[in-house]
C-alpha cells in the first residue's frame, strides 16, 4: 500500500536520535478501505441469504474495521483509534440519512400526482371520487395556526421572561415544573383537554376550530417557554447592570435591551415552536373534525386541516381508493413543505437579526 510522508518528526529518546518520518495513509485510502468492507460485507449478505438490512450492517462494520486495521498497520494505533471514532461517528449518520432520505423520496415520488392547480383552488365539496383539492384544508390549517401562536406567544414569551427576570424562589420552581411536565405530555391529551373545556360550556356536539387552537397552544405554549427562556439566558448580564446604572426602571430595561438583544433568538425559537405544531393530527381530530366544504370562521362549526384531511383521505377511501391516496400523499408532501419553509424562515430570522457585533 503506498503512503505519503508528513513532516519529520523527532523520535523520543537520546539527544541526537535520528529523526523518522511518520508514515500516513494516502488521502482517500480510508475511504477505498471502507468500500471495500462495504463490498465484502455485500457479498457476505448474498451467500447468506441477501436483505438490505444485513448488507448495511455487514457493510458498516467491515468497512469500520477495515479502516482500523489499514490505520493500525500503517499509522499506528493512536490515530487508529481517531480513524476508528471518525469511522463510527460518519457510518451512524450515514444511517440516520438513510429513513429520512427515503421517506422524502417517497412522498415526493407520490406526492406529485397531484400537487397541480386544482388541489390548491377547489375543496373536497360534493366531491366522491377524482377530482378536487385541498384548498378548504389549507386556509383551515392557515387559520387555526396562526390563532395559535396568537394565542401561544404572549403567554409563553411572558412566562420566560418571568422565569429569568423576576422569578425566584417556589414559584419559580414550580413554574418550570409544570413546564417540563407540559413539555412531554401526548398530544391527544392535549386534544381531550381542549374537548372537555368546551364541552362544559356548549355541550358535547361543539367542534370548532378555536378548539384546536387551544389545544394546539398547549402543546406549543411550552415549546415557546423553554426557547425563550435560553435564549433570554444568553443575554449578558453587564447589558442589564447598565442600563440599571443608568437609573432605568427594570421593566424598561427589558424592553428596550433585553428583548432587542435576544430577537433574533426569540424569532427563531418562536418559528420552530409554529412548526412544531403544525403537522399535529391527534388533537384536531377530537376537537376540530372534518368538513369537505370551505368554512374560514374557526368560532362557527368544524374546520378542516391538511393532517386531518389526509389522515381520512388515506384511511376512508371511497370507490376510487387512488384518487383520495393521491390527495393523502400531496396533502403530505404540502405539510412536509410547509414545515420546512417554517425551518428556513427560523434561520433566516437568526442570520438577519442577529445584534451585530463588529463596529
């Protein structure tokens, strides 16, 4: 195996030792090592009976070992054990990619058939078979999130700034208690609490779309607590003293400095708070139901979603079951968008409005 010198270093020992140089592997030797275990491994899974599951296990760990053992031989075992780790650390992410890339090639390959003009413009309306859209589900998922984070924000940004300004002591303990405990608990209980709240005014028939509105804000009001509150911790403490020195009141200092100063943050986690909601099915299922025309008042009558439209799509087809899985898998895919333009929006939000450091 041919390798290339580094340079010379001088060996441990007596004064005057002569001087070796250290031998390193060629650049991309690890990764030939690597494809070659992966290769070995493949065979390995075909005179074993082929799956895929056993060609990537077989393939990640005789690709890793072949790295090492190549490393040891010619390195030594210092940087070895780095090209071991190294090894490890990319075959695991490697592996991560692997459901993510396919599940995005699936709803894509699916999910085109129908992401035309029509799925955007026409509602489900007396529609039973091919034809129709999504437009009555995407204005109700539209509405219903934005009067969530109407209703989630406020709330949640003020807890923060409680807990890291003014809250001391039991209160404060409890406070983020009960935050953490809201944190982890499941979405449908969510749903099932925003049910039974309303129920007890307007009875038992009520679905509205304020309803999953308050039960979407339970499962986001927490979100928005734990961001804010980090990144209002960020904010150095020198700012606060001051403008404290300065004779200004407490409350205005967190006006016009802390706040200023945590934006960009305080942006970002509100964005990915929005998107961590947006695609959840459970509670607007118990609250808000399913209706096929188009009703824009979430405070009269059910509303429709795209979760909740594409989980009937897929699990109540009519006669033309390839029609409603058409508009289930772009009903998907125009979730999986809208999550990912919350994403990019949450970074372009931290890169702009960052506080500039420099003069």
């Amino acid at each position: 195996m041919s390798t290339e010198t580094q340079s010379p270093v001088l060996v441990a020992g007596e004064p005057g030792a002569p001087i070796r140089a250290r031998r390193r592997l060629p650049r991309y030797a690890p990764l030939g090592l690597y494809a070659a275990g992966i290769a070995l491994g493949a065979a390995l899974s075909a005179l074993t009976g082929f799956s895929t599951a056993l060609t990537v296990v077989y393939g990640a760990v005789l690709g890793t070992l072949a790295v090492y053992a190549g490393s040891r031989a010619v390195e030594g075992g210092r940087k070895a054990t780095d090209r071991l780790v190294t090894a490890l650390v990319t075959t695991a992410f490697a592996i991560a990619m692997i459901p993510l890339v396919s599940l995005v090639y699936t709803v894509l390959e699916k999910g085109l058939a129908r992401f035309d003009a029509t799925f955007f413009s026409n509602s489900m309306y007396r529609v039973v078979g091919e034809g129709g859209g999504a437009y009555h589900a995407i204005f109700g998922t539209l509405i219903i999130t934005a009067l969530t984070a109407v209703i989630s924000v406020p709330i949640g940004l003020l807890t923060a700034i409680y807990l890291v300004e003014y809250g001391r002591g039991r209160l404060k303990r409890a406070i983020t208690f009960f935050v953490d405990v809201m944190t982890g608990i499941p979405s449908i209980v969510a749903g099932l609490f925003a049910f039974a709240l309303f129920t007890l005014v307007f009875g038992n028939d009520v679905r509205l779309g304020v309803m999953g509105a308050v039960a979407l804000s339970v499962l986001m009001i927490p979100v928005v607590v734990r961001s804010c509150e980090e990144v209002l911790k960020l904010v150095p403490n020198e700012l606060r003293e001051a403008s404290y020195a300065l004779g200004v009141p407490k409350w205005r200092t967190v006006v016009k400095v802390v706040l200023p100063t945590a934006v960009a943050g305080l942006g970002t986690g509100i964005t990915l708070a929005v998107a961590r909601v947006v695609g959840e099915t459970a509670p607007l299922l118990v609250t808000v139901g399913l209706i096929t025309g188009t009703n824009l008042n979430p405070f009269d009558g059910r509303m429709a979603t795209l979760p909740v439209f594409a989980y009937y799509q897929l699990t109540q087809p009519g006669t033309a079951t390839q029609a409603f899985l058409d508009r289930a898998w772009t009903a998907a895919l125009l979730l999986i968008i809208l999550v990912m333009a919350l994403n990019v929006v949450a970074r372009l939000i931290s890169r702009f409005f960052a506080p500039k450091t420099g003069r």
